[in-house]
C-alpha cells in the first residue's frame, strides 16, 4: 500500500483548482485533519473554520455517525447500478428529502455536485416543456453575479466574469437579469427594502423575446460565492409571479444557502417562497461524500413521466454515480445528525450574534460593505488601485495564519461556518479577521 506522508514529495503534478498554484506550491497550505470547528495544519497549528470548508461541513468536521453509515454501506454494497437498478437507501433518502424540501417538491433526481445538479435542472426543464409539446421553449434565465458551478450549462446562466470568458459563448439564448446589489444596500442588516422591482427584467425578457421562448429562470435566492447577496424584500415573490404567470420553470439554485444556513431547511422556507425546481449539494452529506439533487414538483416529474410510452425511458439522463449508496448513506446520516442535533434551529438562534458579530466590523480600515443572513455573511473591501483581489488575499493569508480559514473571492471575504459554531467561537472569528483586516494596508 502506498504510504501517504504528511509532507508530499512533490507538490508539482497535482493541477489544483480554482487556485493560484504557483503561488499555492511556494507557500503551502496543507491540512492534514479536521474535528468540530477547527481543521489542522502540516505545521500542526489549529485554523477555525469560517466558511463550513466551501459551505459543505453543516454539522462540523469528523462527525462519527456519518462516518459509521458511509462504512456500513461501504462493507455491505460498494456500488449499484443507478440505471435500471436501484438501492433501498436511495428511496428513503429520496423519502427525506421530498419531506423537508418545500410544497410540492416530491421528486429527487441524483448527481455528484453543485455542478451536476444545475445542469439536471436545467435539461430537465427543457424536457418539461418539450413533454408538453413547447420544445420550442429553450431559452435560459440566468442573473449577473451568479455561480451556478462549472460545467457549461452552469457556466451559461452564471453571472461571474471570470468564471466565464475564456471558455466561450456557451448554450444559445441564454439570458441574464440584472443583480441586486444597489449602492444604497451598503451596511444593511439582513433582507435590503428596496430592489424588488430588479425582478421586473423577468418581465421584460418575456416582452421582448417572447414567453413561449423561455424555458426556465434560474437564480440562488442568496448569492453565496460572490459574497452572501441577500435578496430584496419581495423580490423572490415577484419572479414567482412572473415564472407562474408565463409558466416558465423557476429554480432556486440552494447549493450554498440549503440546509439550514438560513435559519430554515432551505431558504425558499425563509423567504416563504416555493419554486419549481431546487438544486442541492454541498451539506447534503455534510461535504463527506460527493453528491448533488434537484428536488421537482409533481407537475414536472408527472409531465415528463407521462409523456413516454409504458417501459420506455422518460428521461435520458443520468450520471455512473448517481444515487451512490455511499453518498447517500452519508446523506441519510448526515440529515439524522441536522435532526438530532437541531441544527437549522441553532443557526436560526444564534444569527442575531452573528449579525451583530459581522456588522462590529463596520468602520474599520477599508471596509465598504457588510452583508449578512442567517448563519452566512461577507465582508467588502475597498481593491487597491490597479490591484483588484490583491487586499483581499493579503487579509484571507493573515487570517490563515492566525487561525482562521475565510472564503476569499476578489476583495470579498465570505464566511458560513458550520453550524456547530458557539458564541465563543463567534466572538474569536471576529476577532482575528478584524485584527487582520487592521493590520492589512
Ligand atoms: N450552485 C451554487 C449556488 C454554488 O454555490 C455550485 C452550484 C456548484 O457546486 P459544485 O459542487 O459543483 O462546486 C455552487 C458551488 C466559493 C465557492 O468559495 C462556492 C462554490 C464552490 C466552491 C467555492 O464561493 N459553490
Ligand atoms: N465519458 C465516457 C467515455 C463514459 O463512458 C462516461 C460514462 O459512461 C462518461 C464520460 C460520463 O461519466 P459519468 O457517468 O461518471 O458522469
């Protein structure tokens, strides 16, 4: 058996993502363990965990039970099938979910991540339509600002500049609303009053292009990866309107902001608003496992089942390691542990501290916004002129190394931690990225 030390011998031919790797190989950051709160580093140092890792870890690092389940899956059935055959756990775990998603959300249909599971959605609303005989239905609505993952679908309605522009002009037709974030949303508290009427540019893409040319609008009810962009009051409500009215597919992206970092199960729960469709991944195995889902309506599910003739396919699509019967043994454990633990609840009561926590920042040298909600939130920098990202990073290092891991994505430190975190543990957050934000020029 290979034996893995805790210093690699090379740090060459791993192609990392998403990251500066040369700089990364020159001053490595490497963890070799994690429990509750805290990872641990190659030097030994203990780093809080402000982001829940990317926003998976809900329950905290080293959680025995789901370790457990994924080892008894794992002796009694390493692999099924996921076409044409299935496993018990992915019916109880589709069970669970259909239970705690919102309305009529019964449907569960498995990928390996974030990714996958927005590129379902959406190829699942088209073949909504097409079932019901608007195949001519193929237009995507996407928003500026948004992530909705990698692969191209995801890639077409995301809104993130870098993230786009090397890689093409992706799917035909696509179209972007306008983002939230107004200049007078600077320092608010939670939900903004005003920008409802942002919503409105759904209206008028059906003004312009047509209704029957959408198939489906998709957005993150918070943008997680650019910085916990909170929607306006009413404005959620307001695309719902118009995707009902014009029966265009409304999908709420949850990656980020599902299970319970809002306060609630889902945020479509916080805001009282229920979608067509919602994507998941990331803490729906507590980040242990790979795994991505929609959650569909029963219209949906019943529109595309029925459309096929007895004993054929509905839908032609699917993934080698859909339903995995050891992701979704993590899954299953993972939701046991949110229950047992009531984990939505904590994180619904301990966002007033959270809140008050992040906005203390407030006045401190190049701070020029704060945002926040439920158990998430992110601060902005002022850029260095002519260096875009470069103050961000310095104050993202400083945390690093003194014992903090933040999110940095430009000059925006974005943070959820797991939902474990305590007061205390709040309090010592704070501390050292105001320390680090001070002591940053
Ligand atoms: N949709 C949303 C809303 C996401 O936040 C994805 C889809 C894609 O998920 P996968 O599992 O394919 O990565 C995401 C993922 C960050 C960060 O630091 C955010 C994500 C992933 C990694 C880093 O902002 N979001
Ligand atoms: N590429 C090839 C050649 C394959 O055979 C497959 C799956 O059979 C894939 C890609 C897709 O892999 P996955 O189902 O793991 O997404």
């Amino acid at each position: 058996m290979t034996e893995i030390t805790k210093i690699p011998n090379s740090l060459e031919e791993y192609w990392m993502p998403f990251t500066a790797n040369r700089d990364f190989k020159a001053n490595p950051r490497l963890i070799t363990g994690a429990k509750g709160m805290y990872y641990t580093t190659h030097r030994g140092d203990k780093v809080l965990d402000a982001s829940a890792g990317l926003f998976c870890v809900a329950a905290g690092h080293g959680r025995k039970e789901i370790a457990e389940a994924v080892h008894k899956a794992l002796t009694e059935l390493d692999y099924c099938p996921p076409f044409q055959y299935a496993h018990p756990m992915s019916f109880e775990l589709s069970r669970r979910l259909a239970a705690l998603t919102p309305g009529d959300l019964n449907h569960i249909f498995y990928g390996n991540s974030g990714s996958e599971a927005v590129d379902s959605a959406l190829k699942i609303a088209l073949a909504y339509h097409r079932a019901k005989g608007e195949g001519q239905r193929t237009r995507l609505v996407g928003r500026e600002l948004a992530y909705h993952g990698v692969n191209f679908g995801g890639l077409t309605v995301a809104g993130l500049v870098n993230n786009k522009r090397v890689f093409g002009p992706g799917l035909p037709g696509a179209l972007h609303l306008r983002h939230t974030r107004l200049p007078e949303h600077k320092f608010v508290q939670g939900q903004p009053e005003t920008g409802a009427e942002l919503a409105d540019d759904l209206q008028r893409m059906v003004d312009l292009h047509g209704a029957d040319t959408i198939a489906a609008c998709i957005v993150e009810p918070i943008a997680g990866s650019v910085g916990s962009l909170v929607p306006p009051k009413g404005y959620l409500q307001r695309l719902r309107e118009i995707c009902t009215q014009h029966d265009i597919v409304l999908i709420f992206d949850e990656v980020i902001c599902g299970f319970g970092r809002t306060g609630k199960q889902f945020a479509a729960d916080s805001f009282g608003v229920v979608p067509d469709m919602i994507t998941m991944a990331k803490a729906l195995t507590n980040g242990v496992v790979p795994m991505g889902a929609v959650a569909c309506s029963d219209s949906i599910h019943e529109t595309i089942t029925g459309a096929a003739p007895e004993q054929a396919i509905e839908l032609f699509h699917g993934y080698t390691y859909s339903a995995h019967p050891l992701a979704c043994a993590a899954a299953l454990a993972a939701l046991d542990v949110y229950a047992e633990d009531d984990l939505f609840a904590r994180a619904a009561a301990l966002a007033p501290s959270w809140q008050d926590a992040i906005h203390s920042l407030k006045g401190r040298a190049n701070v020029i916004d704060i945002r926040d909600i439920g158990l998430m939130g992110a601060v902005e920098l002022e850029p260095r002129d002519g260096a875009p990202g470069a103050r961000g990073f310095d104050v993202y290092m400083k945390c690093f190394e003194t014992g903090l891991l933040v999110r940095q994505t430009g000059d925006t430190i974005a943070m959820s931690p797991p939902l474990i975190i305590s007061e205390a543990q709040i309090g010592e957050l704070f501390d050292i990225l105001g320390a680090a934000i001070t002591a940053t020029d």
